[in-house]
C-alpha cells in the first residue's frame, strides 16, 4: 500500500512540474518574442515577458529592443513619457502582433499572448 502512495505522489509531482516548466518555456513550444519602442529622445518603458516577471518603469533612450524565447503566456510592453508619434510593437517569430502610436499624452501599451493552437 505505501508503495502505491508513494508511486502517485511521485506522479502527481512530475505532472505538475512538466506543466510549470511547460509555461516557462522549457518543455513544449517556444516563441521568439521581440519588443521595439521606435521613436526619438527618451520614454520610461516596461516590458513582462511571458513567464517573467511584471513590468517595471525605467528611463530608456529611444530606439530601443529587447527580445527572449519564451513559453507560452502572456508578453506586455509599456510606454509613458514618450513624444507623440513613438511607436510600440510586438513581434512573435517575426510576425507582428501589436503595433500602436503614442499620442500627444506619451503613453502606450502593446500586448502579445502566446499560445498553441
């Protein structure tokens, strides 16, 4: 009997770990996921990739890019204090999931969810 416990316990434990490792990336899919502030001066940007963690304002000089492989889940990127007409895009392998402007407020959000199909 205690070997029939301990056998399901050990199962349940390598389920669970296969599907948080399946969120970060590591089993499973993987997204190249690349994120582009276009546009002039400096902004304060934020950027969370899938599996990572929240975003956090800092100052960047503009242009800017970061890119990750990813698992799936979701990606956001955040722009305040931006000149109007900077732009905020979202590539997933290579295809462009969200594109937006800043207006005269400086302030943009552009968001990419990863997922199978």
């Amino acid at each position: 009997m205690r070997s029939r416990l301990t056998t399901a316990a050990w199962g349940a434990a390598l389920a669970s770990t296969g599907l948080l490792l399946a969120g970060c990336g590591l089993v499973g899919a993987t997204y190249d996921v690349q994120m582009e502030v276009q546009g002039s001066g400096t902004a304060m940007i934020g950027h969370g990739f899938a599996g990572g963690e929240d975003p956090t304002l800092t100052e960047q000089d503009l242009p800017w890019s970061m890119a990750e492989s990813v698992g799936f889940g979701f990606n956001d990127l955040r722009v305040s204090d931006a000149e109007p007409g900077t732009v905020c895009r979202i590539l997933v392998d290579d295809e462009v999931i969200d594109e937006q402007t800043a207006g005269e407020d400086g302030s943009i959000d552009c968001f990419a969810n990863n997922q199978d199909d």
